[in-house]
C-alpha cells in the first residue's frame, strides 16, 4: 500500500504538484483550478506516481507503450518529450523503443512514431 495515503490535501497537493513537475521535466507548474486538476494533482501524481515499487521511468515505459498503442499522439509526445529531457531516456533508447514496439503496434503506427521521436531528437538536442 501507498505511503502516502493519510497525508491530509495540502500536503499531497503540494507533493503531486512537484512530482508532477517531475516526472514532465517542467521547470515552473502553478496550482489549477477545478476539480479535475486537483484529482490528477493529488490521486494521480501525489499518489499513483509516487508508489513503491516501480520507478518514473518504469511507469514512463509503461505508459509510452499503452499511448502508442492507442495512438494518443499529443500525450505521447508530451511523454517522449518528458523522457529525453528529463535524461530518463536517451536518443538511442527512444529509438530502441521505435523498433520494438512497431512491431506490436503495427508498421504504420511505427513509422508515426519513428518520425515523433526523430522530430524530438533533433529539435532537443540541437546545439
């Protein structure tokens, strides 16, 4: 079980909030409004990402394979963006990743997603 599941709101808002600056590799997140906010703030990050048991970048694997099976291109790349400036993974991880899973996910949805992680790479590290 959680650790942190006793903590009262503040405190697990405020730690959902650095772990999910974290594990986006933002260097600013303020708090937001509304319940929906304050759900993946305090269950999902404060919660969820934080448990024993698995690393960020184990979770970040998890969660690259299940989005390009799903073919959720914004969130993914929100992910392969995360990974690569976080150093949670390198460039030639990333394309290790392209080649394992099109060949789960299917030749189409591979080459998507060699051109996402080429795109990124090139555009992150650029002198």
């Amino acid at each position: 079980m959680n650790d942190h599941a006793d903590n009262d709101t503040p405190d697990r808002r405020a730690r959902g909030l650095e772990i999910m600056k974290r594990v986006h590799g933002w260097d600013h997140l303020g708090d937001g409004p509304g319940d929906f906010f304050g759900m993946t703030v305090e269950h999902l990050f404060a919660e969820v990402w934080s448990r024993d048991g698995l690393s960020v970048r184990d979770r970040r694997l998890l969660l690259l394979g299940l989005l390009v099976g799903q073919s959720m291109d914004d969130a993914l790349g929100l992910q392969l963006d995360a990974a690569l400036r976080t150093g949670e993974l390198t460039p030639d991880e990333l394309r290790e990743i392209v080649v394992f899973l099109t060949h789960y996910a299917g030749w189409p949805r591979g080459a998507r997603l060699n051109t996402q992680v080429e795109e990124l790479i090139d555009r992150v590290m650029k002198p």
